[in-house]
C-alpha cells in the first residue's frame, strides 16, 4: 500500500476504525487496453522527464521537506550571502502527483518520510522543484525584471509560499503562484505587547533583532535554521562551524532561529515556557533575542521567532547508532546521559512547573562537552506510538473528536459525524473547554487560564503526566543503551539515515541491571499497529509479508485492501479498550478511588537513583 496522505486516515490513525473497508478485487485486473498503455507508457516522449540533473549554477537551494513530501525548504542563493531567513517555501498540492509513473519517477512516496537535507536532496521531486525554480527564476529576472525578484522576497510577508498549481513531466508546464500569508501575520504578537500576553514583566524580554540583520546559513527543519548575526553583538556563544554552502570557515558566531510559518500558537507557547522555566545545565537556555519584522497589515512589529544558542555536535539520534556502529558506545557515556535527561526531567517539572510531552531523540542534543541538552518545549506532544497509553487514550478521542473541525478536511476521508460527536462527549467531560483550545489559532484568543494546548495531557493531574513522561524516558533509555535512533523499525513518519535494526522491548546490550528497571518505566505497555503493519521502504506492508514475495505483493488492490483491514481490526480494538479504560479512570475518580499512578511506575526522582546507583557500583568494578 501506498504511504500517502490517505494512509493517514485509513492505516496509521484511529479513524481507520471507522473508514470504510476495502472490497477485494473479485478477479484478477484485466489487461490494459493497448491504446491506453501507450498513453501512460514512459516510452510515449509526453510521460518522460527531460532532466532530473541539477542546474549547473543553481538559483535555489532545497534544505529538506516536510509535510509528508509537500512542503520543501526552499532557499534562493541568487540573492547572494545576506539573505534574510523570511521562509519562502515550496507547497505541493496534495492531488499534484496522482498520476503513479510521475510518483515514482519523482520519489513522491519516499519524500512522505524523508526529511533530513542530504537524503531529500537525492529525491527526484527536489531536483524537478530545482529546475522549475529556476527556469520561474530566469524567466522573472528577463529585462526590465532583473531585479523584481529580489524586491518581492524582501517585501513579501513572513512565511509566504511558492505554489506549485500542479506536476508535470515538463517543467514549462508547471503552474506556479505565490501565496502572500497575511493571516499569518495577523497570528504574530506585536513586541509591544508580548510580555503581558505571557505574563511577564516587558523588560525582563530579551533584546529584539530585526530579521532583516540576520542572514540564514541552513534550514535544519520546519521551525529551526542556523542563521548569523549581520554585525558581532556581545553575546555568549563560542560556536563556529563550516558553512554548508560555500566551504569556508564562518568566523562569526552561529545561532539557532526558532520560527514558525503555522501553528504559532507553539512559538509563543515555547518562548513562554523559556523565559519562565530557571536554567539548568541539560535544558537549552534562555533564548538571547527576540527576532522581529514590521508587518505590512497592520503595521505592528511583530516578534516572529527568538534566537537560542546553536549546538554543532548534533544529538543523540544520529550519534547513538554511529558509535554503536563503529564499538564506540561506551557504558559511562551511556549512564551519563541517561542520568542527565532523567534531571533535566525532573527539573522541567519541579523548577519550571510544567509538564514535557515531547520526550524523544530528536529533541536531546549534545553539548561541546557532551552534555545532554533537552529542546522543543512547544508541548504538541508526539506521535500515539512514543505515548503512554494513559495518554494515548485521551489523544484517540481529539483526533476522533477533531476530524470534523479541520478545514481542509476531505469529504472522501471524513469519520461520521455521529463518531465524532461521541468522542467529542469523551472529551467535554474531562474539558469542557476543550473545542475551543482545539481550534484556537492565535496564542491571544486562547481560552482563559490556559498557557499551552495540548488537550490530551491537560486532562492529566501532575502525577498522571509525570507517569507519562517516566514511560517515555523508559523507551528513551532503551534507544540510549541499545544504540538506536529509535524504539521502531520503520516508523510510519519518518525514516532516519540509520534505521532502528531492533524493536523495543528487545534488548541485546542494555545491562541486565537496567532491563527491569525499563521495562518498570513502561508498565502497561500494549501492542503497537507496527507489530502488524510496518513500512518497507515507501509502503505499507503486513509484518509478515515483509520478507515474502507472496502474490499479494504483486496486487497492489489486494496488498491495500489487506493493510487496510489489519489497520481497521487493529484500531478497532484499540479504541474500544481507549474507551474502556477512560470510562473506569472517570468512575474510579468519581468513587475517590484512582490511583494517579495507575500502571505502579517508578518516580522520576526513583528512576536518577536506581541510574545513579549503578553508575557508582559500575565505576567500582572498572
């Protein structure tokens, strides 16, 4: 089965309980006309691409994508070295690559889960985007128009896009508009008016910057770019490192800019919780600029993201399977991060009074020294397969309960309303606000006495969310003394450079000391979709046929209609025992008889002991 925005709803979210269920093809498909075979043949010259080589002396630069495959980094180097980080990214439609051969000539299916620039950059669709780029560039930059280019991407609104109408073999047949994002604009808080919409004192903010003094060196992903200083401010910060673009050594300091072209509503939530939280030594600091730029509606000075300090050493998702890889994984590193994340937990909920719900290893870098830093404090939460299932419930019941409220919501894969509306009752009961935060854009027009917006976990009492968090460091630990860049093979969303070669619970190098202690972290654990439906390369594949060639690999209507019937079984169950599980959680509570701690797992502060522990007798018998 194909990995597209459909698979979404039909495979890897609850709603597959509820899509409608595939018919089997009840015969073999017939062969195909001659006269239509010749008009999807690649020998026909109409279906053949005339390049995919990239320019000689390329306009645009694609730093990565996002969006399952239709949303590409997009950075214009004609402008030369002192480019603003406005954002002007490339949008594909999501109907743009239907037809299968331009798919697969283009590696729009591999581009739903790559993300990382130097793979990006190898797909196909990356290098048609770059032709097209710059045939739309030159032709823009003809005449009278050598300069009108320029002009508009600096006077374009924050995070305006490149629209590509539609994909063609021939890029001279690509229709491309550009979206001017003024209700972007209108989300922005003005600097004058941001400490008292995050409850702080205005000169306790840090220092604004004007966008137009920075210039951007690298978009790393959707909301972060490494970006310089126009001139050396007296700031703190001794990184340099080698410009991916030209070669040479920067010799100016370089920095992280957080910004973000939708969802602003987490921008503001993150800076919130970083100027509130007190710094400790595995947390990223306190953000050292505000970034701003004068709005064209209604004229405000809009602070569009902050800057925080840059960590050249990477993190501990690509680090952890390169030193497994090459015998490098030492035990004593191992032990040292792992106690690090643990206080740094332990201090984002006891010092900075909130709870982290984006417990993974994408978000933990490594320091100079190599110190754990913990980053991502936008509180969305992550994907149901890295959650508790304390948590995990409640989030079933917002996507359900959700469907019907999102805009651009497909007819063809909507729930019913009569499911939504039932979950939508799930979820009033345990808040009533909760709609209201669901669709509330602007971080100012939030309901009252809410400072984040992530529904399912603020369902949960404090003890309940550091539950949740201790079980999300148990899968962490796992990938930390197992080498991994993550707990499954083959994630749904996103494929890595070096991909997991074993799935959580299994262990093959944790010490035996440790394995109970993660597997106490993780108590009422459950089975997981992937345990019976995984990606193999750009599809989805019962786990069983995995390494088979069955026919049912060759009939792309019948490998479907199975993954779909799997998934709908699957979620099916799941949501009933979702379900079963709030219903006992709300009358327990109404008896005074739950216990907060449902599933009996170890406090944060038992879990740096038991770790702290071990260090000290593992030093001992060195």
């Amino acid at each position: 089965m194909k990995l597209t925005s459909a698979s979404i709803h039909n495979v890897i979210h609850p709603t597959a309980a509820f899509s409608p269920s595939v018919p089997k093809p009840s015969s073999p498909p017939s062969a195909e006309p001659e006269s239509q075979s010749w008009l999807h043949s690649q020998l026909n010259p109409k279906n053949r691409i005339d390049s995919l080589e990239p320019p000689a002396n390329p306009l645009w630069r694609i730093d990565g994508c996002t969006g399952q495959g239709t949303q590409f980094y997009a950075l214009p180097l004609f402008l030369g070295d002192h480019v603003p980080p406005l954002r002007f990214d490339v949008f594909l439609p999501q109907e743009a690559g239907n037809c299968q051969l331009l798919r697969d000539l283009l590696d729009l299916d591999a581009a739903f889960h790559t993300k990382d620039a130097i793979r990006v950059q190898r797909l196909g669709i990356s290098r048609h985007i770059l032709r097209t780029l710059q045939s739309w560039t030159q032709s823009s930059q003809q005449g009278d128009n050598k300069h009108r280019f320029a002009e508009m991407y600096m006077n374009l609104p924050f995070g305006s896009r490149i629209i590509f109408e539609n994909l063609e073999f021939d890029i001279r047949n690509i229709k491309i508009t550009v979206a001017q994002t003024f209700h972007l604009e209108g989300q922005l808080l003005g600097l004058s008016k941001l400490g008292a919409q995050l409850g702080l004192p205005q000169d306790s903010l840090p220092e604004p910057i004007d966008i137009f003094r920075l210039r951007i060196v690298r978009q790393l992903t959707e909301s972060v770019c490494l970006v310089r200083m126009g001139d050396d401010d007296n700031d703190d910060g001794k990184a340099t490192a080698t410009d991916a673009a030209n070669g040479t050594e920067a010799k100016e300091k370089l920095w992280i800019l957080k910004a973000l072209t939708s969802g602003t509503k987490y921008l503001y939530t993150e800076l919130r919780n970083l100027l509130h939280m007190p710094p400790h030594p595995h947390v990223i600091s306190r953000p050292v600029r505000l970034v701003t730029k004068q709005c064209q509606f209604g004229g405000k000075n809009a602070v569009v993201g902050f800057m925080i300090p840059y960590h050249p050493a990477g993190g501990l998702r690509d680090t952890l399977p390169l030193l497994r890889i090459h015998g490098q994984l030492a035990l004593k590193d191992q032990l040292k991060w792992a106690i690090q994340l643990a206080q740094g937990l332990l201090h984002i909920s006891e010092q900075g009074q909130m709870y982290y719900p984006d417990l993974r290893l994408d978000n933990i870098l490594l320091s100079e020294a190599g110190d754990v830093i913990m980053v991502d404090f936008e509180q969305r939460g992550l994907w149901c397969e890295f959650g508790a299932p304390e948590v995990n419930a409640l989030e079933y019941m917002r996507i359900l309960a959700s469907d019907s409220l999102l805009e651009d919501n497909d007819p063809d894969l909507s729930t019913p309303e009569d499911v939504t509306e039932k979950y939508a009752a799930f979820l009033a009961r345990e808040m009533p606000d909760w709609e209201a935060l669901e669709t509330c854009e602007n971080y100012s027009q939030r309901p009252e006495s809410y400072t984040s917006f992530n529904i399912a976990w603020l369902c949960l009492s404090k003890t309940e969310q550091e539950a949740v968090v201790v079980y999300m460091l148990g899968r962490v630990l796992w990938c930390i003394f197992e080498g991994q860049s993550g707990p499954d093979k083959a994630a749904f969303w996103q494929s890595y450079a070096h991909e997991p070669d074993l799935q959580f619970p299994e262990m093959r190098y944790t010490p035996a000391e440790l394995r109970g202690l993660m597997n106490e972290c993780t108590k009422g654990r459950r089975e997981i979709l992937s345990s019976l439906v995984t990606r193999r390369g750009s599809k989805l594949v019962l786990l069983r046929e995995k390494d088979t060639q069955g026919s049912a690999a060759d009939d792309e209507e019948e490998a479907e209609s199975q993954v779909r019937q799997v998934a709908k079984d699957w979620w099916t169950a799941e949501v009933k025992a979702a379900e079963d599980f709030l219903q006992m959680r709300h009358e327990m509570k109404e008896r005074g008889k739950w216990d907060e701690n449902y599933f009996g797992r170890p406090s944060l502060r038992e879990v740096i002991d038991r770790l702290e522990d071990f260090q000290r007798r593992s030093v001992c018998h060195e």
